[in-house]
C-alpha cells in the first residue's frame, strides 16, 4: 500500500537516512525540528567538540559530555586557545557590546553591561571540563589545539559555538594570544625558559594545560597531537607557533610533552615552532640542544610526524656563513626508531639539498606520503631536490601503493592567505586559500621553476 504521507515524510526510513546523512549538522538540527519522525530519523554526527576558556564553549562541551549518545561519537577536542582579553571590548553598530572576557554579547539599553574579567582563568573551569571530557569520550583520539579560530572575520578556520552565537555580521577584534609576527620580524621571545614571566608563559594557556592534563591523566586514549596553525599559511603574514624555548632546556612544559609522546600506540604529531630570535641571534638553540630529538625518540610506533617553523627567509647579512644556521636534519629527527612511518612533513625549516635527501632515503619503507613545503635552502632548489628524489630514491621500484606520494607548498606572496601547491598534477600548481575551502585556481601568474611531483588528496575544509 502506497504511502499516504506528503513530500519528503512519504519517503521510506532508509531512503530519509540516506538524504540526512549528506546534509551538514546546520541543516540536520533544523530538520529535527519539524516533526517526531524526522527528530528519530535524522541524526547528528557530532564526532568533534569545542573547548576554550569561554563559558560558551564550555556550556556547550558539558552538554556533549553529558549527553549518552553523543558523548560515544566524539573522537576530536578542538582547544581554541585565542584567549580573549578584556581590552578588547566593542560596540556593534550602536545595538550591541561584546565581553570577550566570557564571549558572550549583549544587546544595548543605554546603560553599559556589567564586565566580568577573567572569570573562566580564576575558576579553572576550562580545566575541569577538559578532565571531564577525557573520563566521558570513549572514542576520543586526538586533541587540537589552534590560535587561528577566528583569525578572519565572517569565515573562521571553525565556526565554535561562540562564533555562531554572535548576530550575523558581528564585527569585532580578532584575538591573538600566541606570538603572531609578518616575515622579516622577530617576536619578542627569549631564548632561555627561565627567562620567560608566568605571563609570556600563559600566552600558550591550551598548550600547557592540554599537554599537562593528557600527562597526569593516564586512563585516556588520546594518539594524536596537532598544533593546528593551519597548513595553508605556509609562507604568509600570519606566522606563529608555539614557544620552542621548552626545547633549549629541560621544563614542565617539555617533561609533560614528552610523557604524552611516550604513551603506548602514540602515532600523530603535527608541531608548530615559534623560532622567534633563537634563529639568527642564537644558533638555533632548540634545535641544537638535542631535547626535540630525545623527545621525538620516546614515539617509536609514530606513523604521521609534521614538524614546521615560523621561518621565512636566510638572513642576508649571513650569506658568507650558512654553517652558523645549518642544523643536520637527522639529528633533530630519530628517522631510525620510526619503523611505523607512514607520512613526514617538514615546512619552514632551513635546509641543504643534499642532507635533505639523505634524511629522505633514511625513512623506513612504510612511508606512504612526504609533505615538503616553503622550505628555506641553504644550498640547493626545489628543482634540484626533486630531480635527486626522482634519479636516486628507490620509490620509483616500488609498488603502486607502496610508493610514497609527495606534496610541495610554495608562498604565493607574502601578504596573502593564498599558497601554490603541486600535487595532483606535473606543472605550475595551484592557488588554494586558507580559509576559503571552495576558492582553487590554476597558478597562471607564477613563472617559476617546473617541478615534478604526485601528492597526497588536497586537506579536506574544516567543517562541523
């Protein structure tokens, strides 16, 4: 007997499940909306929640956690650790005012809100929802941590329940609280840990709290790591990372890394580095002082390492003495106990063609994909790089699925979020946009050096 039920409610059960599941989460709440059925036929796939010193988020996290169907989903905790300052206060479009201290808005009535200062940072509740989380997500796989959520107004790298509170068209002040410098400046950062106040410290508060809480908490199944500054920057005005004095000399900071890394089936790490002046003005002092390589040592079962710098260019005022810069890929990288290798990225950093290639041959035969992006070279090109990859490594030899594919990243310019990326085709490359998922063009304005390359599928757009 044919349904008698109108439009989409005439549909059967698997053919309504099938529709909901390729719509995103916006459209799925508002079709739960409409009636019972639709409310038990269409369901949310929540597999990521957001969490930062903002009671919003933390509202909506505790939700999450709380709830006995959702909690079960979520593999992800995405940290937004753009702390926002109580200097930062605005008024829209003469109706509303913004309390970034606690990120919530308030509609105008001719008498300024009350402002509460700090209230999340004095309370820990950040840190008590983030324990919390780790005791009620029994799928929970990997924690991210990103300065750059709301890095540009109306398109966030993620739109956090924060974000989507705000009235359309909210214009406010986008926080920074992690170093965030342009190329050919040098952060403010000392190149000793115990130099650093409590204050330079907390810039990094998600870092230090994530990595703190992950190290005393044992009872969690947390294998990957990501200091998500966005890859598609390579090269750009926003340059950032987190701070890389924790590896000039032992600290809390790096004995909780390292404890993190140190856990059994640990098998991803993608780590932003804040070089500041360390570079130039200290020989690249948490390179040499051997503490990366002993903590990246304690991940033997690694399978996707992806380390980059904020570095830019070769100082000019040292082309005479490169070897003041220079430091050996593989005493940063213990590529000898990685036997699980599966992907290897390496963005930002100075480099020799030759030392670059010996460390290549040296990775184990698992390796799948190699991610070599806005490299500085010391001595050597792109061109002359690959060339050695395709005449001297075995990978040609082996199988169609054994054989790594790799992707290269060059900077468009230096002012825009827009990066040149070789991968699925020989040639020029294209133009992608950080935080613009859909904007792809075919690189017609860049003329410079041929390189020959396959890569790995482009990074999926973030999206909730």
């Amino acid at each position: 007997m044919a349904s008698t039920l109108p439009g989409l409610l005439g549909l059967p059960t698997e053919l309504l499940v099938s529709i909901s599941s390729s719509l995103p989460n916006r459209d799925i709440k508002s079709l739960r909306l409409t009636c019972r059925r639709l409310f038990s036929t269409a369901s949310l796939r929540l597999t990521r929640v957001f969490l930062s010193a903002n009671p919003r988020n933390i509202d909506v996290f505790r939700s999450i956690t709380d709830h006995e169907t959702f909690r079960q989903q979520i593999v992800e905790i995405i940290w937004d650790d753009a702390r926002l300052e109580s200097r930062q206060r605005e008024r829209y479009a003469g109706s509303y005012f913004l309390d970034l201290d606690n990120g919530r808005y308030y509609q105008f009535s001719g008498q300024c809100p009350r402002w509460f200062f700090n209230l999340v940072l004095a309370s820990g509740a950040d840190v008590d929802a983030f324990r919390y989380g780790l005791k009620r997500f029994p799928s929970l796989k990997r924690v991210t941590i990103t300065p750059f959520a709301h890095v540009r107004l109306l398109t966030p790298l993620y739109e956090t329940p924060m974000i989507r509170a705000f009235p359309p068209g909210f214009i406010y002040l986008i926080p920074h609280t992690w170093y965030v410098h342009s190329p050919g400046q040098r952060p403010p950062v000392s190149t000793r840990r115990n130099q650093l106040s409590e204050f330079e410290k907390d810039r990094y508060h998600g870092v230090r709290l994530v990595t703190r809480e992950l190290a005393q908490f044992r009872h969690h199944n947390v294998t990957e790591l990501i200091i998500d500054v966005n890859a598609l920057l390579c090269g750009t005005s926003l340059l950032t990372g987190i701070d890389s004095t924790i590896f000039t000399e032992p600290c809390a900071e790096y004995n909780d890394l390292v404890t993190v890394l140190r856990r059994p089936g640990f098998r991803r790490l993608d780590l932003a580095l804040l070089v500041g002046r360390q570079s130039y003005q200290e020989d690249w002092s948490a390179s040499r002082s051997g503490l990366l390589r002993r903590a990246l040592s304690e991940a033997p079962n690694i399978e996707h390492i992806s380390l980059r710098t904020d570095e830019t260019q070769k100082d000019s005022d040292d082309s005479g003495a490169p070897d003041r810069h220079f430091v050996p890929r593989k005493s940063i990288f213990p590529v000898d106990k990685w036997l699980c290798l599966r992907h290897f990225g390496l963005s930002q950093f100075l480099v020799r063609q030759n030392d670059l290639l010996s460390l290549l041959a040296a990775l184990p035969a698992t390796l799948r994909s190699v991610e070599l992006s806005c490299l500085i070279f010391l001595e050597g090109t792109y061109r002359g790089l690959l060339a050695d990859m395709r005449d001297t490594l075995d990978w040609r030899g082996r199988g169609t699925r054994e054989r790594p594919k790799v992707i290269v990243g060059l900077p468009a310019d230096s002012i825009s979020e827009r990066t040149i990326w070789v991968d699925e085709q020989v040639g020029i490359g294209v133009l992608r946009d950080a935080f613009d998922p859909l904007y792809e063009r075919p690189n017609a304005e860049y003329f410079g050096q041929t390189i020959w390359a396959v890569a790995k599928k482009r990074p999926q757009p973030n999206s909730i």
